[in-house]
C-alpha cells in the first residue's frame, strides 16, 4: 500500500536559519503530494501542494518539488521564523487509474521549534 | 463561513461506554473524512464517504461506525470504547474534483 515517510524530529533551528524536512513515499499510480502544517491547538492547514512530476509547490516562503525519480517531495525554507513553529506532514492522495476519493496517507510529522 | 466544525472539543470516556463525535461543514462540499492522530503515527483514515448516501472503510475502522446523516454532516460513533481509541480525532472535507481537504479543529478523547 502506499506509504509516507518522513525524517526524524523534533528540529529545532534558530531564527532565520535554513529548513529542509526530508519525505519520501512510496504510491502506486501518480498520486498528489502535499505539505499540511498544524500548529498548536489547532487542526491541519495545507501548506502547499504538487500534482505532478517536477512540479513546484511553495506558499508563505516554504517551498517542495515533487521528484519522481527520486519519489521525495522535501520541505524547504531559506530563514525560518519563530512563528514557523508547529508541526509539519507529508501526505499523498490516493491515484488509481486516474481516480482519486482523496484519501489522504500521512507521514509521521515532524515538530518544528524556531527559537528567537 | 465556520469552515469545518467538530463536537466536543474534549470528552472523558469509561472503557465501555459509547459515543458520537460530530462533524459539519458549511463549505457545500461532497467529501468527508474522519482520522485519528497518535503521536508518532501522522494521521490515519478512519472512514470516509465521498459522496452523500456512501461511507467506506479507511486504513483504521475496527471499532467505529460512521453516519453520513446528509450532506453537511459525517458523525463518528464509538459503541464500546476501549483505551486503544485515546487519540485526537479531526473530521476534513473536501469538494469533489479537487484535492484539498479542509481539516476541524479537531477533538480530543481519552478512555479510561
């Protein structure tokens, strides 16, 4: 079945220090890949997104590339901000035979902590 | 707009005891979900229906059941909770030919 995997955490950066948070997965047919972030007390918020190979999601400076050959969809941001602390999930949507239900199979997160 | 919206934010269950987690969304979407989250685990499918009328099985459904009472509304039933089932559990909905899904803030059972 598919699957999502992502590094180990918690990370802890300081201020403006650079981000990258590995995933790879593991899918059959071409699923779509997606970055959700949580922060505290709250539920998932999607961070940014990719449909197919090569192509590039970012939002809020946070980027991710969707390589195929490679099947990694890492999480990138050049100077992170305290506000950036939350937890962050890898996810992929369900693809078979051109139809989705979207169901959605997460990594396990990755707690994120920027200090000043 | 409320987006989505779970009830209880917070419940204490006895081993055995049952109950109803509530999901709505007002956002007119088809879709909808209910997952578990344990830490260390990400979030896991519990049941899902992709349209009004139909639910399906996710990747985690022994023990629950689930009610698409129309379209707005998707609740999660426990009937006999066990302490396995101590998580935090968010209800997302999605409108059908896209692939965000918009997520509840979530509510958060303990069994004893």
């Amino acid at each position: 079945g598919d699957s999502v995997t992502q590094m180990e955490g918690p990370v802890t950066l300081s201020e403006e220090a650079f981000l990258t948070i590995n995933c790879t997965y593991t899918a059959t047919g071409y699923p779509s890949l997606f970055w959700y972030v949580q922060y505290p007390g709250e539920g998932l918020q999607l961070l940014l997104k990719a449909t197919k190979a090569d192509d590039k999601g970012s939002n809020k400076g946070f980027e991710a590339t969707y390589r195929k050959e490679t099947t990694s969809f890492h999480l990138e941001k050049g100077s992170v901000q305290v506000s950036d602390s939350a937890v962050y999930f890898c996810a992929l949507s369900d693809q078979i035979g051109g139809t989705s239900y979207g169901k959605l199979t997460f990594g396990q997160g990755t707690i994120l902590t920027v200090h000043p | 707009n409320a987006g989505v919206t779970q009830t209880p934010k917070f419940q204490v269950l006895k081993t055995g005891q049952s109950m109803t987690l509530q999901c709505a969304q007002d956002m007119n979407h088809n879709s909808m979900y209910w997952y578990r989250q344990d830490p260390g685990m990400g979030l896991r499918l519990i049941y899902y229906s992709a349209s009004e009328g139909t639910t399906d099985k996710g990747e985690v459904p022994n023990g629950y059941n689930v009610s698409r009472l129309n379209k707005r509304e998707f609740s999660l039933r426990l009937e006999s909770a066990a302490p396995s089932q101590t998580s935090v559990y968010f209800c997302a909905s999605k409108l059908q030919g896209t692939d965000t899904q918009y997520f509840g803030p979530g509510t958060r059972l303990t069994v004893l």
